[in-house]
C-alpha cells in the first residue's frame, strides 16, 4: 500500500481511537466476507459497541473474549449485512494479507476507554 499524503498532528487527533475489551465474539455468516460479530467495552464513557471484523484467519470467537483491541470510535456506523457496526477494530495485514489485531503490549493493565495519542 502506498504511503498516504501528509497530515498534520490536528488531523490526527481527529481520530478517537481508544482501547476496547472484547465481551463478546460469534461468527458472521451473514457477512459477504468470513467475518467475526464483536461486541466491545469502551469504558463507562462510550459503552459497549458492535463491530464486524474480518479476522476468521487468525481468530476464533472462543478466543477473543477478554482480549484487548484499538478501535476507532468516532466513524459513523455503517450497516455490514444485518447488523449495525459501531466502530473500527483495527488491524493489520500479516505476510498473506490477512488481518492481526491491533493491541496494547500488555506490560501494563490499559482500561478500557483510554484514548491513544
């Protein structure tokens, strides 16, 4: 992918990403692309929201409950299939292009709703 065009550090705090604790993970069917059903706690502040995220390839839903994750929570919904995705879990693409989950390193316990800058 090729590098984007520059932006100012104003344009990056635009951008509300914040950490969110997976309360609970099913598959998607429904999906036009092998996808998981998410629902996050993003703190007291932004609650529990919804997101579908397209990483069958390395994730089972048995396996993501309790995970930290980053997601970008001030994008408008956007309706995937039948259900309402609330924010964007965010990934990154491994060798095959394949999505790997964004997360704190866990060195420290990160609360859910903290912003990252």
């Amino acid at each position: 992918m090729p590098l984007t065009s520059e932006i100012t550090f104003d344009d990056f705090m635009k951008v509300d990403i914040r950490v969110g604790v997976i309360v609970s993970a099913e598959p998607f069917p429904e999906a036009r692309r092998p996808a998981i059903k998410l629902v996050i706690d993003l703190g007291p502040e932004i609650g529990q929201k919804k997101s579908s995220a397209q990483i069958t390839r390395h994730y089972a839903p048995e396996t993501l409950v309790g995970n930290r994750v980053l997601c970008v929570v001030n994008f408008p919904p956007r309706q995937i299939g039948p259900m309402r995705s609330e924010v964007l879990t965010l990934g990154v693409p491994d060798a095959d292009g394949e999505v790997v989950l964004v997360a704190p390193d866990g060195i420290a316990d990160v609360a859910a709703g903290g912003r990252l800058f």
